[in-house]
C-alpha cells in the first residue's frame, strides 16, 4: 500500500470512528433523547401490539408529544392499527427481542434496543460501502462514505430518530444504500446481483413510509433519462429501480384504499391538511373558495389549522369536505395560478427545522430540548434561511449540467465519461429527490407537517455538498499525475 493510501486508509477509519462514538453518546444518552410520539409511531408498533408504558387510564395509542418514553409494554388497543412498512423488519426485530425478555418475566422494554440495532445497521452499511468502493479502486468514495458517517448521517437530526419507532430511520437507510448502488454500478456490466441489490433497495424505500411511495419511481425516471441521453441506451441500473419501485408503489396504493377507521383517519386528516394549511392560506378569498368547493363559509376561520387543532373531526366541524379529492383543489389552483406559486412558497418555508421543535426531545421533560453540547447542523441551518435554500439549490445547478453529453470540465473522469459523470448523476437524483419528496407531501398532507416529512431533503442536500466537495478535491489532485502521464 502507497503512502497516500495509507493516508486515505486513516482518514476512512477516523471518520467511521468519530461517527460511531458521535452517535453513540446520543444513543446511550441518559435520560433519554429522541422525538417524542405525535401519534405516527403508533401506526407501526400497533402491528405488535406494543405501546408506551404509562398508567392505565390512558389509551395505548394516545400521543405523546411533550416528551418520549424509553419503556414500552405489549398491550391491548381498543383500535386494531398496523401500517405497512419496510420499518416493520426492525421493528420485528426488537419485538421479538421483546419477546424472549418477556419469557424471562420482564415486562417493561426499553427502545434503547432498536436504537442500538439501528446504530449498527447504519455503521454495518456504511463500512460496507467503503469497503466496496475501496476495492473498486475509487477510495475517493470511500473517504466520502466515511465523511458523510462523521457529519451528517450521525448528525443529532438523524440520530434522535434511532431511539423511536418512527419510520424516518428505515427511509434515510434506504435511501442512503439505494444512491450509493445506483453511483457503485453506474457504467458497469449488468449483474443478477446488482439487478436485486437495486430492486430491493428501491421497494425498502418506496414502501418505508407513505410520503415516498412514489419517490423511487421518480429516481429510477431520473436513472433511466440520464442512462438514455450518455450512452443512447436505456439503462439496466434503471429498470431494477422501476421494477422494485412499482412492486412498493403498488403495496403503498393498496395500503392507502383500505377501508379501516387507522385508514379512514389518515385520509381524513391528510385531505383536511391540503385545504387548510395549504390551499386556503394561498388563495385571495378562502370563503368563497370554501363555497365553491361545497364547503360551508364559516369553515374559514379555520385556514391554517391543522386538523388536530380543529374542534372535532374535520367531517363533523367541515361538512362536504369528505367529498373533495385533489383533482377538484388541483382545479383552484388553475383557476389562481398565483395561488400555487404561494402555496409552493409557504411550503419552502416550512420546510425548517430539521430537528422537529414542535416534538419534545428528552425525557421526562415538556418539550425538552437538545442539549447544546450535542452539536447539530440543524442551528445553523435553523438560523441562517438564505444558507438553507442555497444548500437545497446547489444540486439543482448539477442537475441543470447532467443532460450535457460532453464533460462538463476537464476535471470530469475520463473512464466514466462515456456513461456521464457519475457526480452529475448524483446531483440529478439528489434535484429529483427534494422535488419529488417536497412536491409529494404537499399535495399529499399540505404545510401540517414539512420539515419532519421532508427530512430526507436535508440529508441528500447535506451528502450532495459532502461527497461533491470531496469527488472535486480528488480530481483536483489526480489532474496533475493526468498531466504528467500525458506531457
């Protein structure tokens, strides 16, 4: 091994270290540190069962958004619930860890366990991608793996999620695994391996939670687009993704038209969401938007609300809003066109903070905060607007160059340069990512929830600055042995 291999060796290894101990002091953390229930948790643990610990009168499903709850216990709920998700192969693992502790008479179980199975998923991943690309020959990629471990996948935003059972984890994992299969394989032969590695990949992520069932799809579009303009084909890498990507959208659609009250209840609020935080604060006159949408005028008063702040369910306090789907609001916004442009400004907007402040963050407190020793991107981010909108901007720049077919400097690399420039690529995706995700959860739940629903925006925002910043500075010094070799 070369000097400067040994050096990049050092620099991987270093970084996966400081990640792991970085995460691992928020895991291990006491009291506990994580994002309190809004309610989401319930429609995955109720599959098992498996509710906070706390008195009786309280209803195992009831939120619990001032603070989170380190013990949970299996117990009845008067509502069956159970949402499918990829989320559920963890959480069944700990269920099942549950389970043997309950053979041994233990009956409080503390989320610590998946917070560490999630700890060591993500750490036995990323090594995995930093070995691949190592032996590819590409350590560049496995410095930006290591990287991208030490500042943003253990960044305190992501981190307390590990100790909850939101699915926010399982969707950043998988999309984390599913770009570094797509960049890994770029340009490559097809493989039976790679076709399941990508399939698979893209059905955990469009089936991890309702806001990304379409999200894979859209990526595989993205793959295929940029395939067909470099190379004149259509590429391999991009019917894998569509294949897995429709078999999760397919399981996602069938979930959303189940007719139980879990169901009936998302629907309702979703729909209540569109209309009041997100089409009525954008048009001119929101009563006589109601009147025409069937609804009564008085329902005005309630632009902005989300629907648990409404008095009742919006059915009962809004009658006629149960009739509306989103082609008649998509028809409002045509009629005021202004309206959508105001509509997608108020969702920018809201697409902040990264770390929830709407959630308690410790236990045993009123919504707690983070303590300030652990160290976030989200404050300044948080803080500084004009720095967050130009960090969701700069992959839209890359995406803006990915359709040229020539390199788009002389930095571009050369062996992959008949394919496109994987950098570029990986801008593209990013762009489609934010877009996709963005446009998903506005049409899908309004301005109720963005910045949570939109957490996979910062990551692949956050990792397009890493990996970019690290591929040009490895191009930058590989440009003059080029130089040397061909003088």
């Amino acid at each position: 091994m070369t000097r400067p291999s040994r050096l990049l060796l050092s620099l991987v290894i270093f970084a996966l270290a400081v990640g792991l101990l970085r995460a691992l002091t928020l895991v291990s953390h006491t009291p506990l540190l994580a994002i309190a229930n809004s309610f989401d948790q319930a429609r995955y643990t109720g599959c098992f069962e498996l509710f906070p610990d706390r008195p009786p009168p309280i209803r195992p499903d009831e939120n619990s958004p001032n603070a989170p709850f380190e013990f949970y216990r299996f117990l009845e709920n008067p509502v069956r619930l159970c949402y499918g998700s990829s989320e559920l192969l963890l959480q069944g693992t700990t269920a099942a860890v549950y389970g043997v502790q309950e053979l041994a008479g233990v009956e409080r179980h503390s989320v610590r366990w998946i917070g560490y199975l999630r700890l060591a998923l993500l750490t036995a991943l990323v090594a995995a991608f930093c070995r691949a690309w190592w032996r590819r020959g590409k350590p560049a990629g496995a410095v930006a793996n290591a990287a991208l471990f030490a500042l943003v996948l253990t960044d305190p935003a992501d981190t307390m999620y590990f100790n909850t059972f939101y699915a926010e984890a399982t969707a950043l994992f998988a999309a984390y695994a599913l770009f570094n299969l797509v960049l890994l394989y770029h340009g490559q032969e097809r493989t039976r391996r790679g076709v399941l590695l990508l399939g698979a990949g893209a059905l955990l992520l469009a089936t991890s939670k309702i806001q990304h069932l379409l999200l894979p799809t859209v990526l595989a579009l993205v793959v295929l687009a940029f395939g067909r303009r470099h190379t004149g084909r259509w590429p391999w890498q991009g019917y894998a993704l569509l294949g897995g990507a429709v078999l999760g959208a397919l399981f996602q659609f069938a979930q959303l038209s189940r007719g139980d009250l879990m169901m009936q209840s998302i629907r309702s609020y979703n729909r209540a969401h569109v209309i009041f935080t997100g089409l009525l604060p954008a048009v001119r006159d929101p009563a006589a938007t109601l009147v025409r949408l069937g609804m009564p005028a008085r329902c005005a008063e309630h632009t902005g609300k989300a629907a648990w702040q409404m008095p009742g369910m919006p059915e009962d306090v809004c009658p006629g809003i149960e009739k509306l789907g989103r082609v008649r609001i998509l028809f409002e916004f045509v009629r005021e066109p202004m309206a959508a442009v105001r509509y997608l400004g108020n969702g920018l907007a809201a697409l902040n903070p990264w770390l929830p402040r709407n959630l308690g963050h410790v236990e045993g407190e009123i919504l707690g905060k983070l303590p300030a020793r652990f160290v976030s991107l989200n404050g300044v981010l948080d803080r500084v607007p004009p720095l967050r909108y130009a960090l969701f901007a700069l992959p839209l720049v890359a995406a803006a160059l990915a359709w040229r077919r020539r390199p788009v400097s002389a930095f571009a690399p050369s062996e992959t340069s008949s394919a496109g420039d994987p950098l570029l690529l990986l801008g593209a995706m990013t762009s489609a990512l934010i877009v996709a995700t963005l446009g998903i959860t506005l049409a899908g739940d309004g301005i109720a929830d963005v910045a949570k629903q939109g957490h996979l925006i910062f990551n692949a925002s956050l990792a397009w600055v890493v990996i970019a910043a690290i591929a040009l500075a490895g191009r930058l010094g590989s440009q003059p042995q080029r130089e040397m070799l061909t003088a």
